[in-house]
C-alpha cells in the first residue's frame, strides 16, 4: 500500500499543473479579446479640457492637472505651472475632476 502513495501524489500533481496551464491560456485569450481601449476613449473624452486628479499604480502618485489631450493610450496632462506630462493609460488607476466646493473653489484639502 505504501507504493502508492507517491502515484497518488504524482496524478495529483500533474492534475493540478495541466488545468493550470488552461486557466492560463483562457486568460490570455479573454486578455486578447478585450476592447477595453474604446471604452477608456470615450470616458477620457469627458475630461479633456477639465481640472481632474489623476492616480496612477506607479509608486501610488498623483497628478494635478489640466488633460490637454489623449491618443494611442497616451494622456498630456498640463498642470499650473505650464508643465506638461505625458501619462500611459495602463497605469492609470483612478481620474476624477478636481473637487470644488459649493461657490466654485477648489478645495484645499482633499480626502481619498
């Protein structure tokens, strides 16, 4: 009996190991398939021209600024001082207008 312990290990593992490599590849091809690019067109299009917050998973920044334009995954982001920045939409994770209180201000202290 102690002889198959090791076949039952090993036909485990295998098991494991080929519908992990099928998990990968239906991941791959839904990754592939997906259209997500026409859809973040047309919500950075409602923000051209607007103050917004820009976050970003690049060591958890944040940009102020102005979206002056978008192209090919591409956003040009001028802040006050007439610098201009340059920012790859896959690393965006989060964009939302600059908050302004109820006369139009923006606020000084903003809470995420």
């Amino acid at each position: 009996m102690q002889w198959m312990y090791p076949i039952f290990i090993f036909l485990f593992l295998a098991f494991i190991f080929t519908n992990r490599e099928k998990n990968i590849a239906l991941a791959h091809k839904i990754h592939k398939n997906r259209k997500g690019d026409l859809k973040m067109t047309d919500l950075i299009n409602d923000y051209i021209g607007k103050e917004c917050l820009i976050y970003t998973c690049m060591s958890s920044s944040q940009i102020t600024g102005t979206i002056r334009s978008y192209s090919d995954g591409w956003i040009v982001v001028e802040n006050a001082n007439g610098q201009r920045d340059i920012i790859n939409c896959e690393y965006i994770t989060r964009i939302r207008e600059y908050p302004r209180d109820k006369k139009g201000k923006k606020k000084s202290v903003i809470f995420d």
